[in-house]
C-alpha cells in the first residue's frame, strides 16, 4: 500500500516544516509550489520524502492579486500521485496536520479500508491551546471533512473559486456523505487546522480575502464562537 501525502504551496515558510514533519507516515510527500518567493522550498527538501513540481498556473483576482486556481492546482497533485502509482492519497493545506494517534494509526486503518473516502473529524484551532468547538461538533456529533480517498476511486477536482469541489464525471459536484463510500472516523483521531495560531497571520488572512474579494471574510471569533481549551486527544 502506497500513501501518498499531496500539498499545494506559496509562501508557506511559517507552515511547511510542520506539514513535512507530520506527514513523514507517507511514502511520498508532493509538493507543487504555486510560485514562492521566500525559503519554502528551501525549507521542505531538508526533509526526506519530498519531491517538488512547479505549478505556474495563475489567475487574476479582483484587486490584481496573482493566486493558483485552487481546483486544477489540486488536480495537478491528484494526476502526480496517480502517475507514481499511489494507492491513497491524501491531501491538506499546509496549515492542517493529522493528530498523534491518526499518524500512529494511518497505515493500519488505510489497510483494511473498504470504502474510498476516509473522513476524519477537522478541530479549528485558535492560538495554541484553544479551538472553536462550534466549528468542530454539529448538530450534536463532530464533524467530518474528507482527509484521503483511493486514487483507483475516481474522484476528480473541479474549480469552484476560491476553493474546489469533488466530482466522479469531472463536471457535476458530488456530495462525498451521500455517495455510500464514506468511511468516518471519529475523534480520538482529527486533523488540526492551525491556520489561526497567531493574531498576526489570522489578521493576513483576513485581510486578504477581503481585498480580493474572493469571499466576505470575518475575524474567526466573529463566526466560530467561543473558543474553548484544547481536549486531551487534540495532539500532534
């Protein structure tokens, strides 16, 4: 059985480390860098495992801002791992990270995997030691957000800027809990979103989305609650 870890960056130097780091379960760990400017790539091949692929592809957002169209830049990794003959991909921003018992349990729950698309419980943290339960747990139960699926499954990745969604044809998006090949885990075993963990980069965040008007973005406390402690099994 072939993992493969897959990652879309640009100017990810706060980031990739940790990604690297956390994702060294995976026989391969692809990186197809947007365009960087500062140590991102510099910073990933100190790591074993790691192979890098430009993706030049840009588009134009609305204040003249240069991004990689999210959908065919996740695509791009889904062909590359596919193309070296991996059985499961899985794929993240480079801000989320798998807990310590999904590291410590990935190979042997993937193995004896009957369905396609693995789904595992996303905890949204804030700072360092907080995260925004509202955001994590739903309705009564912790949400699930799809981590990995079986290259062999089909599944494909269509633009829907300023993010992507799933489709089986390439054309129409599918909704991953309706199609009967979900498979869902739940906690102790997350991925952490680490995305907020300082003011500063929350702040860039934000700021971002609002000048490129990809969406309406609001400070996460203004949406997410209140956060609240870390629980015991929120580790990497």
């Amino acid at each position: 059985m072939k993992i493969v870890a897959t990652v879309r960056t640009l100017n990810e130097s706060k980031h990739i480390e940790q990604y690297c780091e956390a994702y060294q379960f995976a026989d391969e760990i692809l990186i197809a860098d947007g365009g960087s400017t500062d140590n991102t790539i510099e910073l990933a091949l100190k790591y074993p495992k790691v192979q890098i692929r430009d993706y030049p592809v840009t588009v134009t957002l609305k204040d003249g801002t240069l991004r990689n169209p999210d959908g065919p830049h996740v695509q791009f990794l889904v062909d590359w791992a596919t193309e070296i003959g991996g059985d499961w991909i899985v794929h993240q921003d480079c801000d989320q990270r798998p807990n310590m018992f999904l590291k410590q349990d990935v190979r042997e729950l993937l193995s004896g995997m009957d369905k396609d698309f693995f789904q595992v419980t996303q905890i949204f943290l804030w700072g360092k030691d907080r995260y925004f339960h509202d955001l994590s747990f739903m309705g009564g139960k912790w949400a699930q957000g799809l981590w990995a699926w079986k290259l062999s499954s089909g599944l494909k990745i269509i633009d829907k800027m300023p993010h992507y969604m799933f489709s089986l044809d390439g054309k129409e998006p599918i909704d991953i809990n309706k199609t009967g090949r979900e498979f869902n885990l739940q906690p102790p075993y997350c991925f952490l979103h680490c995305g907020w963990s300082t003011e500063e980069e929350t702040w860039e965040h934000v700021n971002y989305y609002r000048r490129t008007g990809l969406i309406e973005m609001v400070y996460p406390t203004g949406f997410a609650g209140t956060p609240v402690p870390l629980e015991s099994w929120m580790v990497e």
